[in-house]
C-alpha cells in the first residue's frame, strides 16, 4: 500500500539570525575576480621570499610597453622596464605591506583588526610628482548582520557606506561621500542576491554610474560570469561574458566583451611554489594587441 | 491623445533616426542584449560547461 509523504515544509526565517554581508566594496566581488584578472604585456617576474612566518621580502621586474594617454584614438605606448622591492608582514591582528619602484614611487597598505569587530585600514601612495600623492584611512565595523564603514581621505574626502542583510540571500546597502577639495557629493545604492548557484548583484550611484553583475557558478571548479558597466552621464556602456576554470594545477580566465574586446588569463602551476603566467588581450576595434609571459616564485 | 502620440513618434525619430543617438542607442542595446542573453544562456545551458 502507497504511502503518503507529505510535502516538505519551507524552512522558516529567523529574521533576528541573518548572515553578516559581504563588505560594501566587495558587492561585485565573484564578478570581479572572474572578469578582471591583472593583464600586463611584456615580461613580468616575481620573487618573493619568506624569511620567517610573518615576514616576507618580494622582488618583482616588469619589462613591457606601457600606455600613455593620448588625445588621439591611436594608443601610444612607451617601453619601460621598472624594479620594484616589497615587504610583508602578516600577523593574524596585523597585516603591513610596503612596495617601492625604481621611479621613486611608494605604495603601503595597512590592515589592523583593533578589536574583534572594528578593523582600521590604511593606504598611501606616495610619488615625486606633486600633488599625485594619496592616503586614505577607513574604519570598518562589522555587526551581526550589516558592515558599516568611514573613510577618510587626502583632499578632504569623506565616505561612509553601510550594507545590511534583509533576507538570508539578500543585502541591500547605500553609500555617500563628499569630496572636500572638488566641493563634490555623491550618494550610491546597491543590491546583492546570492544562492548557491548564483549571485548576482547591482550599484547605482549619483556619479552616474550603473554596474550590473551575475555569476553562475557551474560546480566547484567552474563559474560564468557577466557584467555590464553604463555611465548615464557619459552614456558609455561596456558589457563582458567570461569564464573561471580553477583547476588543480591552473586557472584560466578569458572573457570577451562588447567592445570587441577578447582576453585570457592563465596561471599553471609548474612545481611548488613555481608559477608561470600567460596574459593575452586583444582589441579589434583600435587594433591594439597586447601578449605578456611571466614567472612567479614563492607562496 | 493625438499630442502624446506624436511627442512619442518625435522621441522615436530623434533616437532611431539621428545618426550620433543611433549610435550610443546601438551601443547600449548591444551591451543590454549581451548581458541579458548571457545570464539567459548561462542559467539554462551552463551545465555543459561544467567539467
């Protein structure tokens, strides 16, 4: 004799439990590590070396044609050959990294948990030409189910941003942010629905700009992903298709946009702590090929 | 009734007709159609991609 099963119950939402939300400038974060790998064309090679657990020192050269902006729609590009030193330290409370270039140019990234929930991050660029140098300071807390975070910037810039779990898939955020020496304000809104399989995720803000992302994620080792970029002010719009494979010995990203854009990305792992990297872009429409190899050593 | 109608086949012609709108209105369609069908694509077809 058949018997009966009845229906399963739909799980019930404790709205008081929601999962805390992904940080503000991460909305587009799957979309983005998918869609935008770091092209280079030329010759890259990095070294770093672990002197101790915490601390780290890095070599990395860069030989290749690099882009000038230019008012004429031809890309013009200047060969230049740079050597840039860094060095790391990670704590699990504190993180330092400091990066200098042989033209004089010093980067350093702060990252400092001050308590359980409030983290203090900190980033300069520092460079020989005047008024190019930048800092900014951002203080981040993060709640039960929301993340709110200040920013405080060279040139008068402010910000605050603040995101919140409405749902366990759905976080909904806003942001706004003055711009002292532009005498410039902005406000910003945006959304994020995430599943298992998906996620998917808008940004509006008053500057003009619509960002509109989606990823599938196929399995574990594959995921699709799309993006569209429109500036209702500039009335410039860019849309990319593309694809992760991460594998065990490589991942490999391509992508092809609506520009006429196609690019791939691939890092094969050779041996232990041996990388190597193929980098390819190519641009139909303004004829501008770029190719890139290199190599990376060390974690 | 007639003025809405018209003011609406005014804004057609200014966007489909005018050579420099065209263009940008290309451009977006073809960035909204490639967006849009990719998500279409991707939801009903991804698995075969799958390995």
């Amino acid at each position: 004799m058949a018997t009966h099963i009845p229906p399963p119950e739909p799980e019930k939402v404790d709205y008081m439990d929601l999962p805390c939300p992904i940080p503000y400038e991460e909305i587009h974060r799957e979309a983005f590590m998918s869609l935008k790998p770091e092209h280079f064309e030329g010759l890259r090679f990095d070294f770093t070396k672990g002197l101790n657990q915490k601390f780290s020192l890095s070599h990395s050269i860069v030989m290749g044609p690099t882009e000038v902006p230019s008012q004429s729609a031809e890309t013009i590009k200047i060969p230049t050959a740079n050597y840039e030193f860094g060095a790391n330290f990670i704590d699990p409370k504190v993180m330092l990294f400091g990066r200098i270039l042989t033209d004089g140019r010093l980067s350093a990234r702060v990252k400092c948990d001050l308590s359980e929930n409030l983290t203090l991050k900190a980033n300069a660029q520092l460079t020989n030409e005047p008024h190019m140098s930048h800092g900014m300071f951002n203080f981040d807390y993060k709640g039960t189910d929301y993340r709110t975070q200040f920013q405080l910037g060279n040139g008068g810039l402010l910000g605050a941003n603040y995101i919140q779990s409405v749902t366990p898939h759905l976080s909904l955020g806003g942001e706004v942010f003055w711009a002292g020496q532009h005498r410039k304000s902005g406000l910003g809104y945006a959304a994020r629905y995430n599943t298992d399989k998906m996620v998917a995720s808008g940004q509006i803000a008053s500057t003009g700009m619509v960002a509109l992302s989606y990823v599938q994620k196929v399995s574990e080792k594959v995921s699709l992903a799309t993006d569209m970029m429109y500036n209702y002010m500039s009335r410039d719009v860019t849309a990319s298709v593309g694809y992760d494979y991460i594998l065990r010995q490589c991942r490999l990203r391509g992508k092809i946009d609506s520009n006429g854009c196609t690019s791939a990305f691939l890092e094969e792992r050779l041996n232990m702590g041996l990388n190597f990297i193929l980098s390819a872009e190519i641009d139909h429409k303004k004829k501008d090929y770029k190719f890139g190899f290199g190599l990376t050593v060390g974690e | 009734m007639g003025d809405a109608l018209d003011k609406i086949k005014g804004f057609w012609r200014s966007q489909v007709y005018d050579e420099e709108n065209w263009a940008t209105n290309a451009k977006l369609l073809r960035a909204v159609g490639l967006f849009a069908g990719s998500i279409i694509l991707m939801r009903n077809f991804g698995d075969l991609m799958a390995i």
